[in-house]
C-alpha cells in the first residue's frame, strides 16, 4: 500500500485536484443534508461511467493520422500499452486536463439544477458532487491502476486488481475498460466483459501492446522519439528476432 500511495502523491492531477476536493468536503460539512449526501454519491457512481467512457471511446479511439494528435494520444494512453511497468506512461502528461474537465461539468451541472433548486444550492450540490464525489472515485481508480501495475506483493485486494486489468493489457485490449476494483458490472452492462475464448481469438502476440497497431508504425515510431523513448515494446522485440 505505501508504495502505491507514495506514487499517487506525485501525480501532478491528483496533486491538482487536491484543493478542490478539500473546498468540496468542507461544503458538505458545512452544509450537510440528505440532498448533499445523495450528490456526493451520485458523483462518486458517475465518476465510474466516465472512467469506462474515456477509456474506452477516447483512450481506445481509432489512431489518428495526424502525427501531432497521435503523440498526444500516445503520450496519453498508448505509451502506458505499449510499456505497462513504466510509471511514466501511467497518467497523460495533461495534469490540468481533470481540473478543465470537472469545471465544464460543474458548470453543466449547475446550470441544469438551477432550473429546479434556484444558482446557489445548485452550485453547492454539484460542487460536492463533482469535486468531492467524483474526484474520490477519481482517486480511487487511481489507486487500483497504480497497484495492478506495480510490482510489489499484493495481497487479495491487490490481486483481483492485478488479474483483471492486467488481462486487458496482455489478452484482449478491446475488452475489461473498467479498472476501479469491483466495477466489472459496467463491462458486462456494455457487453464488454473479458470472456477468455474472445481474447484467445483476437490475441496477436506482435500486436498486444501497441493497441493492434503494428509496433514498427511510423506514427508509433515518430511518437517513441517525440517523448525520447529509445526502446521497443517487449512484444515488439520477441517477434522482430
């Protein structure tokens, strides 16, 4: 757990989040009831849907043929695939981009709600929702991401994580987009669950790690020297000897 927990502390998003969720939480204190509760919670829950969404629709989109979107994507995401223990790769290089995130939301939240509950108590509820409760679940899949990666002893917790994300980076990256320990149901709401005999069908040991891309692409190539990356991803070396 320590190890993990030192990881997260310098990670420039969480380290940015910080004090927002702080304010967040002395709101709720502040101004404590049953609604406030009930927003708290329905953050944290859709903080789950959009972890599935970014990953899977953004994170795993078709790459793009513009080499300059593509480093980002790579930087982003791909990099992490293509060398999964390299804790450089384990977030975007964008810290800000969760801030920018949960203030549109916040400000798309608020504007629906002020509808129905007046600006202020609008603003107050989703403030707490968002930034107390979606950044905790935030927080928390940050925490199972970094422990399936680490190589460290684990206990069962650590474990169950390991084995289910792991599976999507070595067997089948079309399928397991949750990470958050104990969200597999939403995989399986979006028809998108790991089923071992799928995997084995769409396995390419060549290709696993560069998200089905050949591991020679110009583009990967290009996007390798772009952020100084001077070696081949594992795979990638097994089949070119």
């Amino acid at each position: 757990m320590i190890p993990t927990l030192r990881v997260l502390m310098h990670m420039g998003s969480l380290q940015r989040l910080f004090p927002f969720w702080l304010v967040a939480m002395a709101l709720f204190v502040s101004f404590y009831s049953g609604w406030l509760l009930l927003a708290l919670l329905y953050g944290f829950v859709l903080q789950f849907f959009v972890e599935y969404a970014m990953h899977r629709f953004l994170l795993h989109r078709e790459p793009p043929t513009d080499q300059g979107i593509f480093n980002q994507l790579y930087r982003s995401h791909i990099g992490h695939h293509e060398f999964p223990s390299d804790a450089e790769f384990f977030t975007g290089d964008d810290h800000w981009y969760p801030v920018r995130f949960g203030l549109i939301s916040l400000a798309l939240h608020t504007a629906v709600l002020t509808l129905f509950v007046g600006l202020v108590p609008a603003a107050i509820w989703s403030f707490v929702a968002l930034f107390a409760g979606s950044v905790s679940a935030f927080a928390f899949y940050e925490y199972c991401h970094t422990l399936a990666h680490l190589n460290i002893r684990k206990g069962w917790f650590g474990q169950r994580i390991t084995r289910s994300h792991l599976a999507h980076h070595f067997q089948d990256h079309h399928a397991t987009f949750h990470v958050s320990f104990g969200m597999g149901w939403i995989d399986r709401l979006f028809g998108t669950a790991h089923d071992l005999e799928t995997a084995r069908a769409r396995y390419d040991r060549e290709t696993i790690l560069s998200m089905g891309m050949d591991p020679e692409d110009l583009r990967l190539v290009t996007a390798r020297k772009a952020y100084g990356v001077t070696k081949m991803p594992r795979g990638a070396k097994r089949a070119a000897s």
